[in-house]
C-alpha cells in the first residue's frame, strides 16, 4: 500500500486511437481531473508507433495497426506489456478492454502483489455474438468468467452491463458510470449560424449524432428516420472522413477530436439522435446534456438508463418509424425546459470531478484489503 494515499494508478488499454471514441475520452478526462489531486500519479499505457515509458505521461508500446480500423493498433506482446506495467511500478493497475493489455495487467498486478480492476468498456459476448450467435455468445462469457476472475474488481459503467456480467457467473461487478467536462461541453458554446454554415435554412430542425460512424452505431436507421420526417428535419452526422452532403436530409462533418468544436457542434443543435444497440454507456448522450440539448434514442443497450421523459424521448422500439416518431414527439414538448433538466442532471450527477471522487474511493478501498488468494490461482 502506498504511503499516506499516495497512488500512482497505471491505465492500460487497447481501445486508443486517433479517433478513437469514448474509451480515449474516458481517460483523457480522467487524467485531467487527476492532474488537480496532487496525491495520485496517473499513467496510461496504450498501442502506439514505438516503445515509450513516461511514468505519469502518456506511455506507448509498439503494435501494429489494424486495417480499416480508424489507426485503431492491436497489441501482440504479452510479455513485454507485463514488463512495461511492472517497470512503471504502480500501485494499483486498471485494465480496460478483455484482451491482451487485460492479460498483461493481471499477470503484473500478481507479481507486483497490487489491486487489479477490469473496466467493461465493451460487451465482448454480444459482440462476439454478432457473427456467431449464442455460441459466440457462450464463449465470450466464458472467456471473461476466466479473464475477470484474475482482477480485485470488475467496473461495468452501467447497470445494463453490470447484470449481464453477474448473469455470466461475473463477480466482484459494481457500476462506475462515466462522466463529462461540464465546462467544456456547455450551452454557451452554441452558435446562431451552424445551419448558415451547413447551407439549410433558418428553420431546419438540426438533429446531431457525433461517434464513430461504425455499425453498431446504425446510422441508416438514424438517416432513415429523419427521411420519413421530410423537410424541415435534418441530421447532422459527425465522425465521418469528409465534409459533404448525403442527401437532401443528411449532411456529414469528419471525425472531431476538438473538443471545444464538438460542443459547438452539439449545442448548436437541437437535439441528439442515438440509435446505437450496443452501448454500454453512452458519452456522447451526457455531452448532450450538458450543452443542454435533449436526446432521442432507441431503447436498446444502455441508452435506456440515461434517456427519460424529463430530458429527452426514447423511441417505442428499435425501428425507423418509432425513431421518426419520437423526433417528432420531442418537437411538440418544451425543448428549453428538457434541455435546462438535462443539464441539471449533468451538473448533479456526472460532472467529472465527482465521478473521480467515486472512482478513487474505490480504489483506495482496494488499496486497503486484503487480496482474495484464490486470484492467484487463475492461469489463462
């Protein structure tokens, strides 16, 4: 245990890329709110270009990139991750992806005789389900059954997540939702002349979805949702390679890793579309949020834990007519008054300072127990 709650806290993961989503967003907040807790050192270890350890910086160990993957690099070195993790000397290691850093990160933490916590940024069962049915369902259960019995703790960043861990047999799960700047992303930084910018008219009804524009995410659902609703709707999709427009209801913006432009482009809008059906928690929506926009989403994955009537409309079901529907339900509502209670909630409860408070008890909980011996014994 470190003296006097010193902790020098090592975050390590393969899900880090140029344009990454909320994962990267996750950790760089992280680090900023960190950087004013004078006790706490923080490392990330990730994949990069070469090899370089920067204690309380920004480490990278070299891996080859994944094609057609958004500079996404996919790490095949377990030893050498488990010795950076070890030369870096932390106190206590969080893991966050099921892969090759998880495995790296348990064979450290034993060795170096500190907590290890599992982050479940990502439903490896259901994605793993995608292309092989329940029997890949089956085994991406087993394969965390295995992998998380290694780890102290299991953080799932919503109680979706959390009961489909528990349902696998998971132990040691507890919920740590996500946060957001709530300074960065704020309704002051809208602008008046976005749809000048886009080329629409003054009085288009400019509904955003920003990510990546990956499958899951299903963007044909979002576009055709807003062709049934016709003019004046329009949807604004930000995460793509170039600036254009689709089609008579659809424009597209490039990838935004600017942090002050992406809230410009949230609060300049009217409101979030989601339709994602893999969440496992959703940054996005709480940047909304706190740009006091509201969010229409369908009811799948996570959304549901954060998308309510006082703040948004969440759609009947999984289609593009419930999506249509539910955009122009919120139309009807006071959008003002749900922008004004989703950025209340923001401030109350995920601005990211309190959200590293919660984080921090929790490790400095670990830091002070014993460590369950049967850890030890798992090989994988």
């Amino acid at each position: 245990m470190p003296p006097a709650d010193r902790m020098h806290l090592v975050d390590t993961t393969l899900f880090y890329a140029p344009h990454s989503g909320g994962v990267k967003r996750y950790l760089h907040e992280k680090r900023r709110s960190l950087a004013h807790t004078p006790q706490v050192t923080h490392t990330l270890l990730v994949p990069g270009a070469s090899d370089a350890l920067i204690a309380g910086g920004i480490s990278t160990l070299a891996a080859p990139r994944l094609p057609h993957r958004a500079g996404y690099r996919w790490p095949l070195r377990r030893r050498a991750w488990r010795a950076a993790l070890i030369a870096l000397a932390p106190d206590l290691i969080e893991a966050g992806d099921p892969y090759l850093p998880a495995l790296a990160s348990s064979d450290a933490a034993r060795q170096l005789g500190i907590p290890a916590v599992a982050f479940a940024h990502s439903d490896l069962p259901r994605l793993l389900g995608r292309y092989s049915g329940a029997a890949g369902v089956r085994a991406g259960e087993a394969w965390l059954r295995r992998l998380y019995a290694r780890f102290d703790a299991v953080l799932a960043p919503s109680q979706v997540i959390a009961q489909r861990l528990a349902a696998a047999g998971i132990a040691r799960v507890s919920v740590q939702p996500l946060g957001v700047d709530a300074e960065a992303f704020h309704p002051r930084q809208g602008v008046l002349d976005l749809r000048v910018q886009l080329g629409l008219p003054a009085r288009t009804r400019l509904l955003l979805f920003a990510g990546r524009l990956a499958a899951e995410k299903n963007i044909p659902l979002l576009r055709a949702a807003v062709r049934r609703l016709g003019a004046p709707y329009h949807l604004l999709l930000v995460g793509g390679r170039d600036a254009r427009r689709l089609d008579a209801t659809t424009s597209m913006l490039p990838y935004e890793a600017d942090t002050a432009r992406l809230a410009q482009l949230i609060a300049s809008c009217d409101a979030l579309l989601h339709a994602g059906t893999q969440e496992t928690f959703g940054m996005v929506v709480l940047e909304a949020y706190a740009c006091a926009r509201p969010v229409v989403a369908v009811p799948a994955g996570a959304l549901p834990e954060l998308v309510d009537d006082a703040v948004g409309v969440l759609a009947a079901d999984v289609s593009a007519a419930a999506l249509a529907e539910a955009i122009a339900a919120l139309y009807a509502r006071d959008r003002a008054a749900l922008g004004a209670a989703a950025r209340a909630r923001i401030e109350r409860d995920y601005a990211w300072p309190r959200v590293v408070a919660q984080q921090l008890d929790t490790y400095r909980a670990l830091l002070h127990q014993p460590r369950p011996a049967a850890l030890a014994g798992v090989a994988l």
